[in-house]
C-alpha cells in the first residue's frame, strides 16, 4: 500500500484501508479483524503527521457514513457521525441558526481525529475541541457499540483517547445560537511589545493568533477575531501595530483564507482557511508545543533566540492560547497554555536537526508535545508531562484487553502495553 497523510509526510505501512459506508458494516469489519486476530486503528482525514493512526494491520476510516446531523437536548447540542469535517457540520449548523463555540484553523479535519488527538483552536476563553463533547458513541473490538457521557466516570479518560480503546462513531457536541465575528490583521508589533503585553493581547478577542518566522524585528502577523453585534467600528491601531487591509499570504495561497476586514458568520472568519479551498500549503510537517501561560512569554523569548536556526526551515509559526479543561491528556490539562506551533518546509532531515534545540529551549518549561505531530520527547518527557498518563494507559487496556487499538505509536510512548 502506497497511502500517505494529508500532508504526505508518512506513508502507512498497514496492510489496508477500509470505507464502511455505515456503522454496522463498521462493527462487522471489527469482528472480522478480531477473528482474524488484525489489529485496527481509526483512520480520519489523515492531518497527522506520525504514525499515530498507522499499525501493521487494517486502518478504518469512517469518513464516508453520512454526516446525519441531528439537533438535540432541546437544540442546544447537535449529534453527529464522528467521521464527518467540521466544516461540513458547520455549515450545516449555520443554516440551522447554529453554532459552534470554537473551530481549529483547518475546517477540514475530521471531528474524531481532532477531539481524540487534543487539536485546539485558539482563545483565552476557549478549550480545546473535545471539551464541547457531551457525549460519544463507539464501537469496540468485537464491533459492540457502547457509550459514555459528560459527567460519567472515565469521561474526561477517553476524551482525547488517541484511538486507543475502540473507534468511535458518533458524537453529541455543544453548540449555540450563530454569531457574528469580525477578522482583522495587524502587523507592525514590537516584540517588547508582544512579550511585555502577551496576556493583553491574547485576552484581547474570542480567538487571537500571532504569526512569526522568529528572526523579523516586529512581529510578522498578528489575527484578532473578535464577536461582534454588526460590523462595527475596529481599530486602526492595536498595541503599536498598524491594521493590514490586504493580509498577505502565510502559508499557500491568500485565496484559501477566511475573510478579513468585515464581519461575517463564525465559520466564515474562525478557522483561518475557507471550508470550500484546499488547507494551508499542504507540502509541510507540523510540530507543537504547550507551555503554561504563566510562561508563556518567557518561553516565547527562549524560542526567539532559535530565531536564525528556525526560519530557513520554517513556512510560519503560530502561538495560540487554549483555556485550562480536566481532560486527563489534553494538552491543556489543570493549566491554561499558550501552544508554540511551526509549519516547517518538508525538510525532515532538517526538522529532526533543529527540534532539539527547540525542546532544550523548552524544557525548563515542561512543554506537552500535540499528539499528532511531530516531536523528538521520549516516552519519560510525555509521562511526566500528564499526571494522568499512567491511569489513562490502565484505562485503555481495561476497554481493549486484547490490544486491537494498540499500534507502535501508543506503545512507544507508553499508553498502550507492549505487544
């Protein structure tokens, strides 16, 4: 099999890929994989960029059951398949005179892969994806569906449950009446600036992204997207930044960018890319960082010194900040982060070069890497950065005692047990 991620930057070396079209032919195929004795892993729309969705057996990717979009809890939340893009929900949602309250960047991604590998959007006020869930629907290894709901004991465990315990099919999420929100762009910020002011500025809107390739003298980007009644007055000047009426292109094409400059729906301004264009550059590896806001700004200024390092590897770095939540491994657990992120050139001789020197500058600050990107931390560095990581493993080996959701990914890092 020659399949690879969305970026193309791992090949999977599973023996297939398979497309139920419906949740039982989904729970037949496990049975059939468990009496064969194949293991099996949940297959999204593949935007990691490990081998986190990878095994030596069969991947089942759930993509292809319709959406089925149901509003539910007196319209208050919504229920829908777990394969299904955020954007297609969103758009869905929005002719409904819904919402969301959050989205990543990308409306691209599936909803399960992001709840179930930590993926965030961005905002003071704003947790990560999974923490909208109220409840989910999943198939075990013997294709018996089972559930488990807000408030339940073992919840918060397999929230971000990185596909170890079953494949799930259905989720209710939160939601709320639509909104407004209005993007603008501003560049032109000191550093001093952006280091001394940093809680300000990320505090400032709904969703704030601050764009750097590390070694510019200001600020390369700052995005502020703010809810908004109507399309009312912004600011021309913000922290010493001037406001950009035309937003040059970071990462592909400027046309695959949400509208700037004038209010519109949530989910034409939230994510940054348009959910009818190709996401970002496409050709590239990611890597992630959380550290915890109180500091936040110090590790930024420890990155900076990388700066020389960094950019000729680097199409853009993004800093988000994402609210504290109790999901035993989000990337935000007990703490408030704020998340360093790079899109680097697909380089990986040159990104495995360089990350060293990232999580040496990092590590004063016990950075929790994102689970489905790339990163250099042993398996010691990522269990002492969850307290929760050793109840999470006995967790998912008491759902799937026989291993059919482990892979050498989860067992690398010590969530599953080696095999």
């Amino acid at each position: 099999m020659n399949e690879r991620t969305w970026s193309g930057t791992h090949t999977f070396r599973a023996s297939k890929i398979v497309y139920p079209r419906s949740t039982a032919e989904a729970a037949q195929l496990l049975r059939s994989e468990q009496a064969e004795g194949r293991r099996v892993r949940g297959l999204g729309t593949r935007h990691s960029f490990n081998d986190i969705a990878d095994n030596d057996g069969t991947l089942i990717s759930l993509i292809d059951i319709p959406a089925s979009p149901e509003l539910v809890d007196s319209g208050d939340a919504v229920k829908v398949a777990a394969g299904t893009r955020y954007g297609e929900l969103a758009t869905w949602l929005e002719a409904h005179g819904r919402a969301l309250r959050n989205m990543g960047s990308l409306p691209h991604i599936s909803i399960a892969g992001a709840i179930s590998t930590g993926t965030h959007g961005s905002g003071d006020e704003n947790g990560i994806l999974a923490t909208s869930v109220r409840r989910i629907t999943w198939l075990d290894a013997d294709g018996e569906e089972r559930s488990i709901a807000r408030g339940d004991e073992s919840f918060a465990g397999m929230l971000v449950g990185l596909g170890a315990y079953g494949l799930i099919t259905e989720v209710v999420l939160d939601i709320e009446p639509t909104y407004l929100v209005r993007q603008d762009v501003y560049r032109g910020i000191s550093w001093d600036t952006l280091l001394f002011s940093l809680n300000d500025i990320t505090a400032s809107a709904h969703s704030v992204s601050i764009f750097t390739m590390w070694d510019e003298p200001t600020v390369e980007q700052v995005w502020v997207k703010k809810r908004v009644a109507a399309d009312d007055h912004t600011d021309e000047e913000w922290f010493g930044g001037q406001r950009e009426r035309v937003p040059a292109a970071l990462v592909g094409s400027s046309e695959n960018l949400t509208e700037h400059g004038i209010a519109g729906p949530w989910l034409d301004r939230i994510p940054h890319f348009r959910v009818d264009s190709a996401p970002s550059h496409g050709d590239e590896i990611q890597t992630e960082y959380f550290v915890s806001r109180p500091d936040a700004a110090a590790a930024v200024a420890a990155v900076r010194e990388l700066g020389a390092q960094l950019a000729p590897l680097l199409h853009v770095s993004e800093l988000r900040t994402v609210a504290a939540d109790e999901i035993w491994l989000s990337p935000a657990y007990k703490q408030a982060v704020l998340g360093i992120h790079f899109t680097w050139r697909n380089d990986l001789a040159g990104v495995h070069a360089v990350l060293p020197a990232v999580e040496s500058a990092l590590a004063p600050y016990r950075p929790r890497p994102h689970w489905g990107k790339v990163h250099l931390i042993p398996a010691d560095g990522v269990t002492a950065a969850w307290d929760r990581l050793p109840e999470a493993r006995a967790l998912y080996e008491a759902l799937d005692p026989s291993g059919s959701f482990s892979n050498d990914y989860l067992e690398r890092l010590g969530l599953r047990g080696t095999r």
